[in-house]
C-alpha cells in the first residue's frame, strides 16, 4: 500500500539477518526538569546506507515470548512485533531517537503506527497521535498521526542529519491497554540514495 504523508512543519534482541545487531545500551539523555533518562537502544549496519540505532525511553516487560524492545520498529524487523513503551501511564512524554553514522540525508521517515500485527492489537492497544520532532540541525515542530496501521510518511525539511528525536505528546487510547506502540520507525534512506563510495588512491 502507498505510504501516506503526514503534516507536519532491557532486552538483547537478534534478527536472523546477517547485518542486524542488538545492544541494551545506558545511555542517557536530558529528561523532563533535566533528569537523566537512560536509553534502551538497537543497532543496525545499513550496509550499503548510514549504520542507525534506534533509542527509547522505556519498553514493556516481555509478555510470554512477546518482546517490544527499539529493534521490532526497524526497518528489516518482521511485521509481527512492536515497540510499546513501558512508562506508567499512556507513554505521554516517551522518546524515540533515531541515530544514524555517517550522517546522510533525510527528508522523511518511515512509520506504521500502534501494535499493527492483527485489527485486535492495534485496537488493545495505544497509538501515537501527536508527536514532537527534532533534528541535530536544530528544526523542531510537531506532527499528527493518523490512528492507521498502514504505513505513513512523516516529512522533514531534507538536511543531513546525525539523529532524529520524536516524543510523544498525545495517543489515541487502546481499549483494553494502557500502553502505547509503534510497530515501524525508521529513516527512508532510499529517498535520496545509499552513502557515496570514499574515493580510493591510486
């Protein structure tokens, strides 16, 4: 199905494919009133794109063999699985930060709102409605999702960036849980192609 545009100006987790790596990391970051937040974090080696890594705030506690680490919202990851946020509450002021190195531009990111495996989860469950966005270039301004589970397009002005930051201001509740999902996020690379060759000596 065609991508939609949208307006807008501590769980170790392996993938079979072979360029997909994981790490529960401690990074912190400056939370609300300056609190340091630590970072649950998934790595990715984008081949022949930016190597990214995906940071949140909080995840759920596995349910049976369910996970909902950073790493079920890349863009190699299964359609089954989701990342929720494990925060009290509906997962109002929870980060997500997209890394990528070298830095490469970026005009869109890629999204599939709310826990999308099957209509039921993603009704049981929150959806995103309203983010905050901010770019290493210094842009910020906010987006609204649409309470779908097909695929979106949140777009940015097209710079290259080291990371992009989403918080979450306000959800579409779920009716049976509390928290709040995102089952894809990720940079389009293919936008504007993959990293240019470094030039060899001869």
């Amino acid at each position: 199905m065609k991508p939609t545009p949208v307006s807008g100006t501590k769980i170790r987790l392996l993938s079979a494919r072979s360029l997909t790596f994981a790490v529960a990391s401690s990074v912190a970051i400056l939370g609300p009133a300056g609190s340091a937040t630590a970072e649950i974090c998934h790595a990715y080696d984008g081949g022949q794109y930016a190597k990214t890594r995906t940071c949140v705030t909080s995840v759920l506690s596995p349910q049976g063999r369910n996970t909902y680490g950073p790493g079920r919202m890349s863009a190699e990851s299964d359609d089954r699985g989701a990342w929720c946020e494990g925060a009290t509450g509906p997962g109002i002021g929870q980060v997500i930060t997209l890394h990528q190195s070298p830095t490469q531009k970026i005009g869109s990111l890629i999204v599939v709102n709310g826990y999308a495996k099957t209509p039921q989860t993603f009704r049981a469950n929150g959806r995103v409605k309203r983010v905050q966005i901010q770019t290493s270039g210094g842009h910020t301004t906010t987006a609204t999702l649409k309470d779908t589970s097909n695929t979106e397009v949140i777009k940015i002005p097209a710079a290259e960036v080291s990371w992009v930051r989403l918080t979450i201001l306000e959800v579409y509740p779920g009716n049976r849980h509390s928290d709040t999902c995102i089952s894809k996020l990720y940079f389009d690379h293919e936008e504007f192609g993959a990293l240019e060759e470094p030039e060899t000596s001869k």
